[in-house]
C-alpha cells in the first residue's frame, strides 16, 4: 500500500508501479460494467431475438447520456489533474462544483425530450416494427436515469483524475453488481419482461450514485462544494445548450444534403442518413468550438465552461459518435434481418469487454498524464506514454487469441439461434484483429485530451466511428453486401491508426523543446 500523497506517487514514484496502479481499479470497474451489460443481454435474449435486438437500439441513447457524463467529468478532470499538477487548488474545487451541476442541467433536457419525443426517436434508432414495442418500453424507464447516469460519470472521473481511482471503483462496481441482481428479479419474479430490465438498471444507476456521493468526500477527494456553483451556472449551460443546438441543426442539414450529393442511397436508408448529418454536423460543431476556445480568454464568468467545452468535447465527440455509429449499423445490418442486428449487438457488447480493458488501462495513465504535463515533466509523460502501450500489448496477446478462436461460442452464449451466430463470428473476428491498432488510438487520444490539445484530440476523436465510419457504412454493403457491415469497424480502426501517428509525434516533439511548465505559467 502506498503512502505518498497523490502528487508525489504520481509525479515521482516509478513508472511501473505508478500506471498499473491506478489502472487495475479502472480496469475492474469498466469490466464489471462491461459483463452486467453482458448480463442484461442474456437475461434479456431469454426472452426473443427483438428483445435482444431492442437493447441493442438503445444503446446509442445510453451512449449519448453518458457522453455528457464524459463531457462534464472528463472536460473538469483533465483540467482539475493538470491544476492539482501545478498546486493551484481552488480552481480544481471551482472546476468541482461547476461541472456537476452542469452534467445534471444536461441530463434533465434529455430525459424531458427524450420522452416526449419517446416513439420517433425510437424509430430513428434503427427499430423495425417488430422491434418498437420493445425499444419503447426499455428507453422510455431508461431516459429517467438520465441525469444520475450523467452525474456518477462526472464524480467517478473527477476522483480518477485526482488519482483516487480505487474509490471511484467502488461506486461503480456497486452499481453494477446491483444490477445483476435487480434485472432477473424484476424480469421473471415481477413477470415485467424488458421493462424489468430497464427498471433494474436505473434503480442500480441510482444507488452507485449515492456510493459515488460518499466516497468522493473521504480521503484525499476534492468534496463537490454545490456552494461555489454561482447561479450563472444554469443560465450559462441553457444558453450553450441552445447555441449549440442552433449550430448543430444548421450544419447537419448542410452535411446530410451534401452527403446526398456524394453517396445516393434508398429511402431505406435515410434515417442513417439523417443520423449521419447530425453526427458530422456534432463533430465540426464541437471541434470548431474547441478551436476557436484555444485562441479565446473568456471572462471568469466563463472560463470553467470553456475549459470544460475544450477538455471533455472529445469525450463527447467520441461517445456521441460511438452512438451513432451503432445507429447507422444497426440501419445497414437491419436490411439483412433482425437476426442481424442481434449479431451485431453481441458483438458490439462482446469486443468492448476486450476495449474496456484497454481504456481502463488507458484511464489509469491518464492522472498520470494530467499531473506530470502540469508539473512540466515532459519525459516522464513520454516514459508513461510508451509504457501504456506496451501494457495494452500484453493485454491484447492475452484476451485477442482465444476470443478469436471461440468466437462462435462465445456469441452462441448470448443468443441461442444459428443466424445470429453466423452474423456474429465473422464480425467479432474482424474486430479482433484490429484492436491494437485500435488500443494505440485510444492512448494517443487520450494523452491529446489529458494536456489540453483540444483540436487534435476531437480530430482523432472523430475518426475512429465518425469521419472513416459514416462513409464506409454507407458504402462498403453496397459493394460487399453484408460482408461490408462485418468488417466495417476494423476497417475504420486501422484507418484511424494512420491518423494518430502523425498528431501524437507532432505533439511530443512540440513539448519535449524549450518550454515553461504549467505551474510556473501566470
């Protein structure tokens, strides 16, 4: 056990010692995590294959609830780690209290517009008619979650940056192990079917908020003060809410019109096409935004919005692109049956376990990142940067192989029925394969974020499921037929390799010359 205070373990103790520590609990948590959502999947596959494939559909809206989570958690975490770094407490406590607020502001607008646009938008996520009955009722208790899922991600990163990540775990884990009992419970003792399922997850969300609650005001957390949020807060998060809403409506018309121009497609296909004018519009909103943030000094009454808009927008970016990315392949998946799309599901689940070990690892290096960038070692950062990696290798060596093998077996597991196994292998092997390439992305990205490189981190932010994605998925089942929808994600993953390589060596070499740490800036 160790006993130095965070900012000397972080800062000076070896670097073998320092990132497996901080990422084993990060680990445990996104696995945890990821195997109730496994949980939730058999127990729901129990029931029918649209059951199944309903989860599947409303994952993205769980994606977009907790990109704001991330948007929040990560913007202030990267900035609280890189200001605890330099020893410049009370902005880190400000940083608190303002980005919780914000992320519960959030939450309540998607839970209002969520519902009442509940049958639309259920819709527009992919679901045929036999599947709406059952997306319906599962996003309609899910959208009430919505602000306590946003606000635990905001506490659960805020501790990981400080470098507490093992009561962070605990918040999480509770939650999680919560659910596995919840879900049954509701679903064949009550006799609710899918909507057990949904009740289950928000009562869980629920209680691993309060653990969160509670354990970020021990040790050597930063308590969220709700004192110091100023009542400009809510005005200022209405107001770039709407802003934002404004600019993404104008420039995802503009992109849908010209993406109509470059790739005709069938009217099956205009709700992915809708879902991609949104997301690109998203993303050149949102990296738009950051750029010109980096070259503007906001007054005070502004500066914690804009430091959390230029730390968490790739955060959001990704997650809002992961969204729709599952949107557009449940879209192209479905014109092949709703056999499919379950595949599909499985195993978007069954490849993150696998991922949520290589950001967990990834997490963990991340406070390591904050600190060491804020106190101006630059080599130290360097030293970490190539250890992540090498770490998520071995990880890689380890999980990649005998998924690979039993691929058929392990998505049989989830959905007993022939169609959906024979969608499901290929695709998962496909995937497989291309995860390191995938797991060098994620650390360039996440090293670009944690030091403030807000421009760079959205660009590569938005390759992985967006800029290489949205294309290839309206185009590669064209050509391949459903062959293209399969291996699509890998494709997009080595692409977005290419693209990280040039931006992380440009930022390297940039700091490793001549330059004032952060503590020492004015």
């Amino acid at each position: 056990m160790r006993k130095q205070d965070n900012y000397t373990f972080l800062t000076t103790a070896p670097i073998r010692r320092v990132i497996p520590a901080m990422a084993v609990p990060t680990v445990i948590s996104m696995l945890v995590t990821s195997i109730y959502n496994l949980v939730d999947t058999y127990f729901v596959g129990l029931i029918n294959t649209q059951a199944t494939a309903a989860v599947g559909v409303v994952f993205p809206v769980m994606a977009i609830i907790q990109s704001i989570g991330f948007l929040f958690g990560q913007g202030s975490g990267t900035y609280m780690s890189r200001h605890l770094g330099a020893r410049r407490l009370d902005e880190a406590r400000q940083m608190a209290a303002t980005s919780f607020v914000g992320s519960i502001i959030w939450g309540l607008v998607v839970t209002v517009l969520g519902l009442i646009f509940l049958k639309p938008l259920s819709i527009a996520l992919g679901s045929t008619p036999t599947i709406l009955p059952y997306t319906m009722k599962f996003l309609g208790v899910i959208l009430l979650g919505a602000p306590l899922m946003s606000a635990s991600m905001v506490i659960n990163n805020q501790m990981r940056f400080q470098g507490n990540a093992t009561q962070a775990m605990y918040g999480m884990i509770s939650g999680a192990v919560l659910n596995v009992v919840l879900v049954p419970l509701f679903m064949f003792t009550f006799n609710l079917g899918i909507l057990g399922t949904a009740i289950g997850t928000v009562l869980s969300q629920l209680f691993g908020f309060i653990v969160l609650w509670v354990m970020s005001r021990r040790g050597e957390n930063i308590p969220i003060d709700l004192s110091l949020a100023k009542a400009d807060i809510f005005i200022n998060n209405l107001i770039t809410l709407a802003v934002l809403t404004a600019m993404l409506f104008v420039i995802s018309k503009i992109v849908k019109f010209l993406i109509f121009l470059l790739i005709p497609i069938g009217k099956e296909s205009e709700p992915a096409l809708y879902g991609a004018g949104i997301v690109l519009g998203l993303v050149l909103v949102m990296v738009g935004m950051s750029y010109m943030l980096s070259f503007v000094s906001c007054s005070r009454k502004w500066h914690f919005q804009a430091e959390i808009l230029k730390g968490g927008t790739p955060s959001l970016t990704r997650q809002a692109l992961a969204s729709i990315a599952t949107l557009m392949l449940n879209v192209a998946a479905g014109v092949y049956g709703d056999a499919a799309i379950a595949g599909m599901s499985i195993v978007s689940r069954l490849a993150f376990i696998i991922f949520a070990i290589i950001i967990g690892v990834g997490q963990g290096y991340q406070p390591f990142c904050g600190f060491n960038y804020g106190a101006g070692n630059y080599k130290r950062l360097l030293r970490g940067f190539y250890f992540t990696i090498l770490l998520d290798m071995a990880v890689l060596v380890v999980m990649c192989g005998p998924a690979y093998m039993f691929a058929e077996w392990l998505v049989d597991l989830l959905r007993d029925d022939p169609d959906v196994v024979a969608v499901g292998a290929v695709a998962l092997r496909w995937q497989l394969v291309a995860l390191p390439m995938a797991a060098v992305v994620t650390v360039c990205n996440m090293t670009l974020q944690t030091c403030g490189k807000s421009l760079s981190a959205n660009l590569l932010a938005s390759a992985r499921n967006g800029v290489f994605f949205i294309p290839l998925i309206l185009i590669l089942p064209r050509v391949l037929g459903l062959f293209g929808v399969e291996i699509c994600q890998a494709v997009c993953d080595v692409l977005a390799f290419l693209l990280a390589i040039p931006l992380t060596l440009y930022f390297f070499v940039h700091i490793l010359g001549p330059k004032t740490p952060l503590k020492k800036q004015g």
